[in-house]
C-alpha cells in the first residue's frame, strides 16, 4: 500500500466514524423525544417503535442513566 492508499483508507475510516457518531446522536435524540411524549416504555418498545437495535437503545439508556 502506498502512502496516497493509506490515507484514503484513513479517511474513509474516519467519515464511517462520524457517521456512526451522527446515527447515535440522533438515536439518542429520538429517544429523548419518544421518552417526552409517553410516561414509560422498555427497551424493545423504543427499538421496535423507533426502529433501532436493541443494543443501541440499551446503550442510549445507559449513557442517559450516567449523565
């Protein structure tokens, strides 16, 4: 690999970053919003209703939970 090859790959690593940063934080946005507008919900009612993982949503949680 020559060094023009690894900075594309760099870079592409980089915006695959930025956009997995940008998904959770508007995962975590939605959330709040359901969350606002519903007294309660578990975990699977937010993945199912908001379409998200399972594991996202715990993760979310978790993350809100610490704050």
């Amino acid at each position: 690999m020559n060094r023009h090859n690894a900075g594309s790959a760099l870079t592409g690593l980089t915006r695959s970053s930025s956009a997995k940063g940008l998904s959770r934080r508007l995962s975590r946005f939605r959330i709040l919003e359901f969350l606002r507008r519903v007294d309660e919900a578990t975990p699977s009612h937010l993945a199912q209703e908001l379409g998200v993982s399972l594991p996202t949503v715990v993760r979310i949680l978790a993350d809100l939970e610490e704050e």
